[in-house]
C-alpha cells in the first residue's frame, strides 16, 4: 500500500528552523490496514492552522469501512483501481492520528 497526503503548499524562509526547533516534524507509518502519524517536533507554529483534509490510499482494495481516531468516518469512496480516497477529515496537521481501514 502507499498513501498520499497533501498540505497546502508553501514556501517558507528555513534559516536556522532545525538549529532553533522551529520546524514540524511526523512520522506517517502503515501496516495492517492502519495509517498512524506521530508528531515528532511540533516547533512550527503555522502549522496549527493547517488543516489534513484528504488522504489518498493506493492499492487497498476490499476497504468498506473507515475510522478516524477510534470514530467510524463515512466520508471516503472506492475505486476500482484500488485507490481509497478519504475526505473532510478536518484534522489538524499538527497532530497526532490514527485511521484504520476495513
């Protein structure tokens, strides 16, 4: 399986962000039908007005059940492709989730 996530693009001035922890940082893994993001530096301060809305799951076919978090979502669609595109998510991106497909 891959899965895409896609944040508003923008360009900002990283001078010193690393040395001074003024950068966000998350880990996104998946297994067994799972996606999980751990926030590792959340040292950037625009991010809390960001907001994760779409994620997209290649090759995950069978999916006819999603939760966000422990809460059943039904905001997603199936394609035949195996793509599984799941929508108004409204999360924040400076935090922590997990979504889990059935």
């Amino acid at each position: 399986m891959r899965c895409l996530i896609k944040l508003t693009s923008e360009w900002f001035d990283c001078a010193d962000t690393v040395e001074n922890g003024q950068y966000f940082y998350a880990d996104y893994s998946i297994s067994a039908g799972s996606l999980k993001a751990t926030v590792v530096t959340d040292g950037y301060t625009g991010m809390a007005s960001k907001k994760l809305e779409t994620i997209r799951l290649l090759g995950a076919s069978g999916v006819s059940s999603v939760t966000v978090n422990g809460s059943p979502h039904s905001s997603f669609t199936t394609l035949p492709s195996g793509e599984v595109s799941v929508t108004n998510l409204g999360l924040a991106a400076n935090s922590a989730f997990t979504i889990v497909f059935a």
